[in-house]
C-alpha cells in the first residue's frame, strides 16, 4: 500500500493537485507565509464564530419548548436548520469569493502550463481535484461546528438515533448547500474569465455582495428569530423574518427533512429539487472549467489589448488628470495608481471587504424603528447619510489597499527613475483617491434618490462631493510612499487595530454631514454654505499635506529584505525529457 502511494504521489497527476491546492494557500501580497497562517485563522475565526454559537443560543428555547410545549420542536428544528443553511452557503461563498482567482485558470496558468509536455486533461482533472479538495476541507470544517452541537441541542430528549440522524441530515444537507454555491462561483468565473478586461469588476462585485450578506446575517439573524410567550390564553409561538418561495434555502430544507424521515410531499419534492439543482451546477462548473482552460491558451497566444489597457478607468483617470494639473510626474503615477486598482483582485477585494461593512451599517441603520416604507422613504439621518457611508468606507478600504502590494520587485522602477524628492508623490496619491472617491460619491447618492426624489438628492450630491474631495485630502495626508510598491507592514491599516479612528472619522465623514444636511432641508444657500465649510476644511487639508510632501523621499539604494525566489512547479522528474528543455 505504501508502496502505491508514493507511487501514486509522484505522477505528473499529483503534483499539479498539490501545486494547484498550494495556490488556495498563498498570496503575492504577504511577505511570509507565518503572516499568512495568522490571517487566515483569524478568517476561519469570524466565519466559525457565529455557526457555533447559534446552536448554543438556541438551548434554553429548544429546552422550554420540549418541557412546556413539544409541538413547537418540530418547526424550531425547521427554523434553525435553515439558518444553517443559510450560514453555510454565505461562508462558503465568502470563501470562495476570496479565492475568486483560484477557481478557474487565467492567462498565466495557461502561459505557464500550455509549453509543457502535459496533457489537457491531466492539468483540468488535477485543477477540479484541487477544488473538490479545497471545497470538502472548508466545507466540512465550517459546517462541522454548527452540525455537533446543533444535533444536540435539537435531540436532547431523543434518543441517540435521533441525534445521530439530526447530526447526518445536518452534514449532508449544508454539504450540498455548500457544494451548489462554490460550483456556481466556479462557473461564474470561468464564463467571465474568458471576457478581457472584466474579471476584476465582477469578482469585486461579487466579493462585495457575499460579504454584505454574511455580515446582514450575523448581525440581524439574533434578532430574526425569537420566541414570543405566549400566557394562559395564548399559545407559545415563534416568529421569524419571511423566506421567499424562491430562496435554494427552502430546497435544501427539504432535503433535511428528507434525510431525517420526515413525511411529506413537500419535503420530497425539495429534496428533489436540492439533488438535480445542485447535480446541474456541479456539471456546468466541469464544463466551463475545460472551456475556460482552452479559452485561457488562447488568450495566452493573443496579443495583449492595449486598446482595452487604454480605457480601464477612463472616468477616474480624467479627474486624476483635473486634479493634478499640469504636473506629468503626478499623472503618470496617479494613473498607476488607478489602473492597479482596475486590475488587480487583491486591491479590489480589500475595497470590497470595507464597503460591505458600510453597506451593512446602512442596512442596519434603515431598518432599526422603521416600522413601514413609508418611514425610510422620507429624509432623515439614516438615509442621507448612505452614500457618505458607502463613500467613507470604501475610502478606509482605499486606503488599507495602498499598503497591499501589486508587485514589490517592479518598485525599483520607481527608485531608480524617479526623483528622489518631489511632492509629485503626494499629489499623485491624492489624484487618485479623488478620481476613485467622486464617482463613487455620486454613484452611491444615486441610490438615495427613489427615497427622497431627484431635486434633494442633486443638493445632497454637492455635500458629498466636498465630503469625498476632505476624505481623498485625508487619505494622502497619511500615505508617505508609492502605493502598492512596497511589502506590506504587518498589522498596518487594520480595522481591529485603529478601530477608535475610524469611528471618530465616521462621525466626521458621514454622521455630521448627513445631520447638517438634514438641517438645511434641501435649501441652496444652507446646502452651499455647508459645503463651503467642508471645502474651506479640505483646502487646510491641502496646505498640511503639501507641507508634509516636501519631506517625501524615494531613497534609490533601498533594498529589500527578501531575496527574490523562482517557484517552480517541480514536475521535471516526472515528464519525459523535461530535464532537456
């Protein structure tokens, strides 16, 4: 047996396996791999988290219920197995969204692999063998923590074959659950990644819906579901937010309720459904990936698209252009800047990560005491201040992604072809965060306007923009090097760590603004006035920092404290007459 699996070890097969499941665990953007490890723990930690306190939360309902009233167990059980299934497709989602890259091939795979003597069918088996990997490890140990103590909490007064189906039903369901939305995300990537020029944007935006909903749901479900007493004259019952009919959740809940044996048409109808929905997804997920690998050879035979190059972030290239003048130093960088934004997922996922966090607070904000529509639909606080909220912490991300690197060996370019001082630096950073921070502004205080009609959100939009142009000022005046050019400094630009500031820039950014623009109740001369005081702060902004700029200094013999390594696939023992390549 031994003997086979070394056998088996060595083959061309395997080795690509474990070079391709090594990816899911490496990052261009972190200088060891001791700093990748604590990251991803801490990830593993705040997806645990809530899946294993749920269940636990749940104990004292599930214990009142069995003694006082035994018929509310059954939909308790319903209840809480579907918001763990919820959570599972929202964490593995998550998961997947962050390993966007990870899930198909891309032109450098293609690059790399295509001169190879190998196969086409050996490089896609080992690529969708190193996800179904990846999916049963994350999987399994995300649904694993709310299945134990879940089946027990929900069989206390079972028997241990009632527990024991509680804790199968749990695994093979959110199992499934998880297996449908990771193969979905496969499929999404490999039908984009053949699209030049968009796979960034739509892994940004997936990215940023899948961590909006995972942070909705850890913050709202507590408050979701509760048990409503119910007196001498009334009956105990439980009360829950509304599942849509369409929601995958409710055909996973039947197959729960399958696997457990409840009786049923429906449950076996969903169940059904569950079994050939997902089966569908798993088979597309394979063909898109084959398509996606022969789609990526080609591409990789291609010319670059240097018309397509030109026009990434055309809109906040122009403003950059606006905001530095006449300068072509500041240009150039800003323009950097920007274009490895549009192009790079590690800066774009780090922006999505903020901005879900932002557009949780507003979720949160617009839902606490509204009791109708038409309570949200009127101006308040709440509601102005969304896209300075949606804005500022897309900025905070903005920020933390400047100290995410892009490709710390290409920064010689700048140390030996740059000036060794010129504020040209600072006021390329500052261009950029402007030319990314307006359109955003004015993009989020679109989504206001259906609240509170086109007139009031036109004015509201002046006070964004002064709002964004503090914010970009702020931003540069905290930056003292070339973005995404150097390693990143462990712990620097952490929510966890500087949380104190980012709160008091919360109320400075988005509380004050939004309640002074409440106050001048869609008045010109108030709304303008407020945004000359906004903009009379932004200028003293400009004069610190271009004060500050002139100590800036690019030191040309820096040198970095990683020698510089080739990786390489280790395949050359096992393919023939590689060693005379």
């Amino acid at each position: 047996m031994r003997a086979l699996w070394e056998r088996i070890a060595g083959t061309r097969f395997a080795t690509l396996t474990r070079s391709f499941l090594g990816q899911f665990f490496s990052s261009d953007s972190i200088a060891s791999d001791v700093q990748l490890q604590k990251a991803v723990v801490g990830v593993l930690a705040f997806l645990v988290t809530p899946g294993l306190l749920m269940p636990v939360q749940m104990a004292g309902a599930f214990e009142f219920a069995a003694i006082r009233f035994p018929a509310l167990l059954e939909p308790m059980t319903r209840m809480v197995a579907t918001i763990c299934i919820a959570y599972s497709m929202a964490t593995i989602g998550v998961v997947a969204a962050v390993m966007w890259d990870q899930l198909s091939f891309d032109r450098r795979d293609a690059m790399v692999l295509g001169p190879l003597p190998l196969r086409s069918s050996t490089v896609i088996a080992a690529k969708l063998t190193a996800m179904a990997l990846f999916l049963l490890a994350g999987a399994a140990g995300i649904n694993l923590m709310t299945a134990v103590p879940f089946s027990m909490v929900a069989g206390n007064h079972k028997p241990a074959i009632g527990v024991l189906r509680h804790f199968i039903a749990h695994m093979a369901t959110t199992m499934t659950a998880s297996t449908f939305i990771f193969s979905l995300l496969v499929t999404l990537r490999a039908l984009v990644g053949g699209v030049s020029g968009r796979r960034v944007a739509v892994a940004s935006i997936v990215r940023f819906l899948l961590f909006s909903a995972l942070l909705c749901f850890v913050i709202f479900m507590p408050s979701a579901l509760h048990l409503v007493p119910g007196g001498r004259r009334r009956q105990t019952t439980i009360q829950m937010l509304p599942i849509p009919s369409w929601s995958p959740t409710n055909w996973f809940l039947g197959l729960y309720e399958w696997i457990r044996g409840s009786p049923g048409a429906e449950w076996d109808a969903g169940a059904r459904r569950a079994i050939l929905i997902t089966a569908s997804v798993v088979a597309a997920s394979v063909l898109t990936t084959i398509a996606g690998y022969r789609r990526q050879l080609q591409l990789a035979l291609a010319p670059s698209a240097d018309a397509a190059v030109r026009q990434t972030a055309r809109l906040p290239r122009a403003i950059a252009a606006v905001a530095t003048a006449r300068n072509r130093l500041a240009r150039a960088i800003a323009t950097f800047i920007l274009m490895t934004l549009a192009r790079s997922s590690a800066q774009q996922a780090t922006i999505a990560v903020n901005a879900a966090i932002g557009l949780t607070l507003v979720v949160a904000s617009l839902m606490r005491g509204s009791g109708d529509i038409a309570q949200i639909m009127r101006a308040r606080t709440a509601v102005l201040w969304v896209p300075l909220v949606l804005m500022y912490w897309s900025g905070i991300g903005l920020r933390a992604a400047f100290f995410v690197p892009a490709d710390v060996h290409a920064s010689w370019a700048f140390r030996l072809n740059g000036p060794i001082r010129t504020p040209a630096y600072w006021s390329a950073t500052r261009a950029a965060a402007i030319g990314f921070l307006v359109p955003l502004g004015v993009v989020a205080d679109a989504l206001i306007v259906p609240l509170i009609g086109l007139r009031a959100a036109a004015w509201h939009a002046t006070i964004v923009i002064a709002v964004a142009l503090m914010l970009a000022e702020t931003i540069a005046l905290t930056i003292d090097f070339v973005p995404f050019t150097r390693p990143y400094i462990p712990g620097h630009a952490k929510i966890k760590t500087r949380w104190p500031l980012y709160l008091i820039g919360l109320y400075v950014f988005a509380v004050w603004p939004a309640r002074a623009a409440l106050f001048a109740a869609g008045d010109a001369a108030a709304t303008l006035r407020i945004a000359g005081w906004v903009c009379a702060t932004t200028v003293v902004l400009e004069i610190a920092g271009r004060r500050r700029a002139r100590a800036w200094r690019m030191d040309p013999m820096a040198e970095f404290q990683e020698e510089s390594a080739i990786a390489v696939l280790d395949i050359g023992m096992t393919v023939p007459g590689a060693s005379q390549l």
